[in-house]
C-alpha cells in the first residue's frame, strides 16, 4: 500500500468519527427540547432514552459478525443509512407529539449508530496498523469534533427557537452522503483478513473467550458511560439541576466535548510519554474531579469547568482500548469488534439508570454513577498492557 493511499484512508475514516459525532450530538445537546415537547419527567426521559439502548442491544451481538462479512466500508454506510432513518423517525415524531414514533426512531437510531461506531472503529484500527504510528486518539479527537459541531449547532437552534424537527432535517443528508462518499477511501481488504472469511468468523468468535479483551471491554465500557452519561445529561442535569436556560445547557454540553476533543487531540504524545496505564489513571482521576465538581458546584463558572474538566477525563478510555485490542495485527479486527461492542453496553444501563436516579434523588445525584464507572475503569486498566506476544507481533498502537 502506497503512503498517498494510506493518507487517503486516514481522512476517510476521521472524516466518518466527524461525521457519526456530529449526528449525534446534533441529537442530545437537545434533550431538554424532547423533553418539552413531549411533556416527559425525569423519568421519562430515562425510559424514552432505553428505546436507543434497545436499538443498540439488538445490533451490538450482530455487529461484528456484520464488520467481518461485510467489511468496515458496508457497514459504516449501513450504519449511516440506519442512522437517517432513526433521525427522520425521531422529527416526525415530535412534530406528531408521539413519544412511540420518537421512541422507534431512538431504536432504529441505535441500530444505525452502534453498527457504524464498531465498524469505524475497526477500519481506524487497520489505519492505525498501516502506518505504523498512533493513530486512535486523533480519530477519536476527530468524532469529538463533530460532537463540537452538533453542540453548537443544537445551542444556536435552541438560542434562536428552531424546532428540533428542523435541526434534524439539516443533519439527515450530511450525515447520509457523508460517508457515501469517505467510505469509497477506505483501505482496500488485506487478503489475509479478508472480510467473510472463514478464519475470520472463528477469530470474532474466539475474541469473546480471551480475558484480556474482555478486560479491556470492561475498562472501555466503564469510560464510555463517563462519555455516555454526559452526552445524555449534561445539558439537562445544567438545566434542571443548576437552573439555567437550555442555550446554557447546550453550552455546558459543548464545554464538555470541547474538553474531550482537545484530550484526543493531545493524548497521543501523553500516552508515549507515561504509557497507557499512568495516562488511565489521571484520566479517571479528572473525571471523578470533573463530574463531582458538576454536581456539587454552585456558582455557573465553576459548573462549565467542571464539565470542562469531566471531558478531559473521559477523553482517552475509548481510543486507548481500541488501540490495545489492536496489538498484535493479526487478531486485530475481532478483538477491536469485541471491545468497541461490549463498549455500547454503557448506553445500555447508562441512561434509565440515571433517569430512575434523578426521580428520586435529583438529577444531579443520579450523576454520582460516573463516580463509580471512572473507579472501575481505572481498575481495569491495567488489561492495556502489552503481552509479550503482541508486542513480537507487530506495531500497534499506543
């Protein structure tokens, strides 16, 4: 493979994290409007958000099987098509003020974007392997940036009173032709992990035995619901719980990602520097500073540092997971799928979770599991590591 191809690749895929970041934030920095609109509590907002894990749990068994037969170029545009339907679900839904139209259109949105995330995730892994240097975070930084994007253009949408309906018309066809087009970049099949092979459907079979991936996916999910948590609540646990207007909220969202976004940007150089392990545990360490801060501060200043700062913390746990489960190249693609799916298992327990929290105890309280999840991704960390096999089997990551 020639470095002009190689390069070529390396935009495409970020530009797919761009792109699958932007849409969905475009989405939850407007919780609070879905809210409104369909005159939901706490708790409802909880239950409405388990229609997106639903959609995520019927895809997460498949998603590898469909990344190996499929390749990562077919799936991402699966995904994204997936993706669109759900958006356009979801408007039709709140213009109806149906909360079981809106609910559908979580689900297939779900479906849509856990399939595209694993499959990005794997072909980011083989970029990553191709060149020969570290690659993840700033893909990840990539998707952050799109997150960036779509919170402010939910805070300009909300500032100015455009409906949600509307915002999602615009994200629909961006967040469609988008990957139409990056995926035709996208690496051309390696033969010896060719997608639908044989070999390959053991190896994504026999990556759910290994412990050592299986820890990692621990340590993955538990960072992911530090992310998950704050791109589900962070504007409403601002709106609610300290009392400020939804542009506020929209904006305490965006100082979140915008935090998150810069981690990425600047992790590579951190992580050869300490190493994954040390990077982890000051990670997990901001983010247990970052979210108490929100849900204890009181002035507002000190509640967007704290989301601030919440974003740091949650910034490397995904990409430095992918980057381990990507080791050795060989057992690359179905260890990333393995990990990146059981990963999407936080939006799973994530947002009821804190939903049945927040009814009883107050939005910001129901916070408190972030606590709990960056402590269990620290613990896990230590599954990041080398092996002495993988570090004989080729260049990775990290």
């Amino acid at each position: 493979m020639n470095g002009t191809q190689a390069q070529l690749a390396k935009r495409a895929v970020a530009a797919v994290f761009l792109l699958n970041g932007l849409g969905f934030a475009a989405l939850f920095a407007r919780v609070p409007a879905v809210r409104d609109r369909l005159d939901l509590s706490v708790a409802g907002v909880g239950l409405l958000l388990l229609a997106l894990s639903a959609g995520t749990l019927t895809a997460l068994p498949l998603s590898g099987a469909v990344v190996h037969r499929w390749g990562p170029a077919r799936s991402v545009l699966a995904g994204a098509v997936l993706a669109a339907v759900g958006f356009s679900a979801i408007g039709a839904g709140l213009e109806l003020g149906s909360s079981a139209v809106v609910a559908a259109g979580l689900a297939v949105y779900g479906v849509g974007t856990s399939t595209w995330d694993v499959a990005m995730n794997v072909e980011g892994a083989e970029v990553e392997r191709r060149v020969g240097h570290t690659l993840m975070p700033r893909l990840h930084a990539a998707y952050s940036i799109g997150t960036v994007g779509g919170a402010l253009l939910g805070a300009a949408a909300a500032r100015y009173g455009v409906p949600l309906p509307i915002e999602l018309a615009l994200v629909v066809p961006i967040c469609l032709f988008g990957p139409m087009i990056a995926v035709r970049r996208f690496l051309p099949a390696d033969p010896e992990t060719a997608p639908g092979a044989g070999s390959d459907v053991r190896r994504a079979a026999g990556a759910w035995a290994e412990p050592r991936t299986l820890l990692i996916g621990l340590m993955v999910c538990s960072f992911a619901l530090v992310e998950g948590v704050a791109n589900d609540w962070m504007a409403l646990a601002i709106v609610d719980g300290h009392d400020q207007s939804q542009t506020v909220g929209a904006l305490g969202y965006g100082a979140f990602v915008t935090a998150m976004t810069l981690g990425r940007l600047l992790g590579g150089s951190v992580l050869d520097r300490l190493g994954r392990i040390r990077v982890l545990q000051a990670t997990g360490a901001l983010a247990v500073l970052g979210a108490g801060t929100v849900i204890v501060a009181g002035p507002l200043p000190l509640v967007l540092a704290g989301a601030a700062v919440w974003g740091v913390g949650a910034s490397l746990g995904f990409p430095v997971g992918m980057s381990a489960a990507a080791d050795d190249p060989g057992r690359a693609p179905a260890r990333v799928a393995v990990v990146g799916s059981i990963g999407y298992t936080a939006f799973l327990a994530g947002p009821p979770l804190v939903g049945f929290l927040a009814e009883g105890f107050g939005v910001l309280r129901g916070l408190t599991v972030v606590l709990v999840a960056a402590v269990v991704g620290v613990s896990a960390a230590t599954a990041t590591r080398r092996t002495p096999q993988d570090a004989s089997a080729g260049q990775g990551a990290g």
